[in-house]
C-alpha cells in the first residue's frame, strides 16, 4: 500500500469527509432526542409541569443543534 502525498487528497475528498462527519453527528443527536423522548413520555402522566417544560425545551434544543451542522452547506 502506497504512502498518500500532500497532492493524493483533494478538496472534493475534505469536503466529502466533512459532510460525512455533519451527518453522522446529526444522526446521533437525532437518536439522543428520540431516546429521552421516548423514556420522558413514560413520566409524562405524573411528572411535575417544570420538569415537562425541561424536557421539551432540552429536545427542542437537541432538533435545533441537530440541523445546525448541514445550514448552509452544499
């Protein structure tokens, strides 16, 4: 196997590895969310009104966070 050179690697294969690398962190965001979504509906029916407000303010931050990476990429 050859050694790469500074010429082997071009802006198209950065750009390719920076896109990959947005998607795969909204991917996990996105599984974060759905996770504390998913356990945080379970509590919901006694939980306090504070603690609901809490949870929907973190996963409305976690979607916001999420799409952030890919604005204004091509």
């Amino acid at each position: 196997m050859s050694e790469l050179r500074p010429g082997d690697i071009t802006d198209e294969m950065i750009q390719a590895m920076d896109t990959a690398k947005r998607q795969a962190l909204q991917k996990d965001l996105r599984t974060l969310a759905a996770t504390i979504r998913a356990d945080a509906e379970d509590r919901y029916g006694t939980a306090d009104p504070a603690w609901r407000a809490g949870v929907e303010w973190t996963l409305l931050w976690i979607e916001n966070t999420a799409g952030q990476p890919t604005e204004g990429q091509p």
